[in-house]
C-alpha cells in the first residue's frame, strides 16, 4: 500500500532541520523575511509626522501587532496642528523651563484648541517633544509662537510707563554664562532647544540690566567676533526678543543701552572674552611688560649666582646641588670633575655679565621712551612740558632743605683738601710717564677761529 506524501516546502532550520538555538535563530528570521515580501508597500510619510526611529516603543508593538489590511492608521499632524501643540504646550509652561508638571494642562488646553482630535497626553508629550527637535519650525517662528502663547509680563504691566521693567536677576551672570546649552536629551519634559532659547532669553535681560545701570565711561570693552555660521545664528535668534525693547524705547540712550545689552549678551553667549576694567581714559602707571619680563630674568639670575655660590663655599644640601645641576644643563661639565670650582666662576662671572647687560637694557628703554613721551607733549603742548621740566623732584616726605645749609654742605665737601690714599702702583705709572715729552702748548687766536668756520 503505497503512501501519498507531499512535501510542503523545507524545514525552518535547513533541510534536514535543526536543533537547538540555531532552529529557533533560521525559523524566525524566515519568518520575518516572509511577512516582509507579504506586507504591502507603504505610502510616503507626511513630512510633519516623526521617522520610524523616533517613533515610541508602544506605538512600534503597536503597528507591528496591527494586521496588514485593516489596521489602525496613524494620525497625520497638520502645520496647524503642529502649531496648536507647541502654542499649549509654550502656554502651559508659562514661560517656565524647570516645571515638568504640565502635561495635564497642556493636554487640556490642546484640546480646546482641537476639539475634533483624540490625543492621549503622552502622546502629545512626545509630539511636542519631536517638534522642537526636529527643527519642523524655525527659530523666529517658535518666539512668534511663544509670544502669542505667552504674553509677556512687561507688555501688560505698562499702562503708564512703556518702558518694559524687567526684575533683577539674583543668579550670577557668569554663572548664567557658563551653563551649557545642551542638555541630556533623555530628561523627559525638558527640550535643549526651549532651554537654549530661555538661556539667551534670560542673559538678554541681565544684559540690558546691567548696561542701564552702568555708566557710559565704565561699560566693558567688547571684543570683535567672528562671522561664523553659529554666531550669525545667535544674533538671529535674538534679533525677535529685541522688538519688545526697541518698541518700549522712548529716546536714543534707552536705545543705545538695549542695543548695547544685546551686543553684551551675544558675546556671553558665544563664550568670547569681555574685559571688565572699564574704559579707562587715564594713563596706566603699570610697569610695562617688556620691563617685567626682564626684572624677572634679572632676579631669576640673582637667585642662581647665589646657589652657585653656596655650593662653591661647599654647601652640598639637595637643592642647592640640583639646582647647579640645571644651571649646568647641556654641556659636559660635571660636579665631580676637578676644576668645578673654576667652571663655577665663569658661570658666575657670565650671569653677572648678563645682569648688567639687561640693566643697561632697562636704562636704554626708560630714556627711550621718556625722550619719546617728552617729543610728543611738546608737539602737543609746550606748556605743560615745561612745568614737567621745572616741576621739582620729591624725593622724600620730610620738609625740604634750606638753600643756605645745601651751600653749606656742598662747599664744605669741595672745598676742603682731601689726602687721597695712593697706592704703590700710582709710584710706578708716575716713573714710567716721567720720560714721556711734554707736548708743545696750543694757542687758538681768533683768525684760526675765522679761517675754520667760513
């Protein structure tokens, strides 16, 4: 009796099939390519609606677990849609960026605002949340946003006055500086763009604070920035926060202090460096720099010829020897060679020869630059050199000396005879010029003296 068998196609793990976690492995990813050739082509995304891979991990089980025909569909966000969502969500917050307890209202008031549409509140949550990180809306139209949402507080309060009256901030500014923009994009309910837009939101105003209240003589100096694609990005995205300012703004010194604030915040922003010092019209009596750089050489150099001394005078201590160790440093001299001792004076003889050499160096540049100070008062004021010129010197702090005791003095040192001490070397110069011959007098009359100068 003959049997009627009919193969129905290979086994999932080969043709022999498999055991174990190989089968398991082949058969589901036979599976998987099965239902992938049956699934039908899907249409094209709306370019509003989040990719595959932002899509949640519910909604993902969710579609997969859907049956090819019939399945539910996903929800299409129009522009309007999309705008109604941020408009909540900017409203709910109200202008706060660490409150996290506003999914409730914003879901409340989305749905006032689209009433024929049925949103679970994560999942408006997370729409929100794909909208401003994907960019499906610029800067300049997220403040647009933000302002309807949103009425500020200033424009409301100035019935009377126009001018926006904006509270102190208590937090530091350079702290405000230094906060990083981006933020960990796993923190549910905190979006690194609104953070970045608060962030620039918050400096402006410390910024326009603090040019109103600074004089014009003492605001810092602020630097030249680069026009580089982030900078101009920054500048743009402030450019929208200024029109509440510039609108309020009554006359040209409220105007120059807002634009002024804003320029500050830019270069907070970005990181450039902003002096402090103010704008000092007065000349600075520092000591250059060039004369520090050498004074520091200088005592550098007193410090090692002293070291080299103590260890000449056999002073072996740890930091005395590493110390001629590196005064020593490439070149073949070691401590232990016999003439040390000799090495040791020449290297002494050379640091002071050094010494000298920037001291000369110091004197050179002092008159250098005082000849130059004084060559351009006089081309700039006579006068005032003049009184510099005549101006005495104090010297001390006592009361100044009489004119007659000064003669006095000087006349006493001058006038009396002194015996010098000689030395036996003088005897011996005064032997050797004794056979020298004098040389004949020269008497100048005044016809040389005419026959020279023309």
């Amino acid at each position: 009796m003959e049997l009627n068998r009919t193969r129905k196609g290979p086994l999932p793990g080969g043709r022999q099939g498999a055991s174990g976690a190989g089968a398991g492995r082949g058969s589901m990813r036979t599976a998987s390519q099965a239902r992938g050739t049956a699934r039908p082509p899907s249409s094209p995304s709306h370019p509003s609606s989040p990719p595959a891979g932002l899509v949640s991990a519910g909604s993902s089980r969710a579609q997969q677990s859907a049956p090819a025909s019939g399945g539910v569909r996903r929800m299409r966000w129009t522009t309007q849609m999309n705008s109604n969502a941020l408009r909540a969500y900017f409203r709910a917050k109200g202008g706060e960026t660490g409150c996290l307890a506003y999914r409730a209202r914003m879901h409340r008031l989305f749905a006032e605002l689209e009433q024929s549409l049925t949103v679970i509140e994560r999942n408006l949550a997370d729409r929100v949340r794909y909208i401003l990180r994907s960019n499906i809306f610029d800067v300049a139209e997220l403040e647009r946003l933000r302002r309807e949402a949103v009425p500020s507080s200033d424009e409301n309060a100035t019935a009377e006055d126009a001018a926006p009256q904006l509270a102190e901030q208590p937090a530091n500014v350079d702290a405000a500086v230094n906060t990083p923009v981006v933020v960990d994009s796993n923190d549910d309910g905190t979006v690194a763009q609104e953070l970045e837009l608060e962030h620039m939101r918050s400096t402006l105003e410390e910024a326009i604070v603090e040019t109103r209240s600074t004089p014009l003589e003492n605001r810092p100096r602020l630097p030249r920035i680069a026009l580089s694609k982030r900078n101009r990005a920054v500048v743009r995205a402030l450019n929208p926060m200024l029109v509440t300012y510039l609108e309020a703004s009554r006359d040209l010194c409220e105007t120059d202090s807002i634009i002024f604030g804003a320029a500050l915040a830019v270069c907070r922003i970005i990181g450039a460096k902003v002096s402090t010092a103010g704008r000092a019209t007065g000349h600075s009596s520092a000591i250059p720099a060039w004369r520090r750089r050498i004074e520091e050489r200088i005592a550098k150099a007193r410090a090692l010829i002293g070291r080299l001394i103590c260890f000449r005078s056999v002073n072996n201590r740890p930091r005395i020897v590493r110390t001629v160790r590196m005064a020593f440093a490439g070149t073949n001299i070691t401590l232990s060679q016999p003439d040390i001792t000799q090495k040791l004076t020449e290297r002494i003889d050379d640091l002071k020869q050094r010494i000298a050499a920037w001291g000369k160096r110091i004197r050179r540049y002092t008159e250098r630059s005082t000849r130059f100070n004084q060559n351009r008062l006089f081309q700039s004021d006579q006068k005032r050199l003049y009184e510099s010129l005549e101006r005495p010197m104090v010297s001390g702090t006592g009361p100044a000396p009489n004119q007659a005791d000064t003669v006095a003095f000087w006349r006493g040192l001058w006038s009396e005879p002194v015996n010098h001490g000689e030395g036996p070397w003088t005897e011996v110069v005064a032997s050797q010029c004794a056979g020298i011959t004098p040389m004949d007098p020269v008497i100048i009359t005044p016809d040389d003296v005419a026959e020279a100068v023309p």
